[in-house]
C-alpha cells in the first residue's frame, strides 16, 4: 500500500513539475521572439499604440496568447507573431509576463 500511494505521488510530482512555467525562459523568449520590440522592456511600451503588458496576470496573457495563435483574437501582427509559439511557449512568456507587478 505504501508503495502504490508512493508510486502515485511521484507520478502526480513529476507531471505537475512538467507544467510549470519558466519565467526564465519566458524572459528569454521574450526578447528573442520581438515581444520586447512593441511591448517595452520590462512590459512597459513607450509606444502608445501598443499596450503595455506589465501587471497582466498569467491567465490574461495565456488566454490571449491562445486566441492569437488559434486566430480566434484577431490582429495581423499578433497572430502572426503567436503562431509559431508552442503550448510551453505561451506558459513561459504568461509566466515571465506575471512576475512583472
């Protein structure tokens, strides 16, 4: 018995730890993949026209992020830039996103 709830807790640990996000790959994504370019350093735009992103939480930029990618939230810039970004792609940069309050 203590074996089986052991063997269940590794398993439930394992695969909890494989989704989490990285902030430090979210940071890194976001300036390799252009985000910084519109979005500011820091998530903070000196461009009025884009929004800032520092102090949107995770869920907000995750679901928007989805969207994009899905083409469900339109926008020709987004979309396109979303499109390449895997599911652990999006969970970084909300991640990263997040730890900007």
């Amino acid at each position: 018995m203590r074996f089986v709830l052991a063997l269940c807790l590794a398993v439930t640990a394992i695969f909890s730890g494989a989704a989490q996000a990285d902030a430090a790959a979210g940071q890194s994504a976001y300036a390799s993949r252009g985000c910084i370019g519109c979005h500011g350093s820091g998530g903070i735009s000196v461009v009025t026209t884009y929004p800032s992103l520092k102090g949107r939480d995770a869920d907000y930029i995750l679901k928007s992020l989805s969207d994009y990618r899905s083409g469900a939230r339109k926008n020709a810039v987004m979309n396109a830039m979303a499109a390449g970004l895997s599911d652990a792609d999006i969970k970084n940069l909300a991640d990263y996103i997040d730890s900007l309050k």
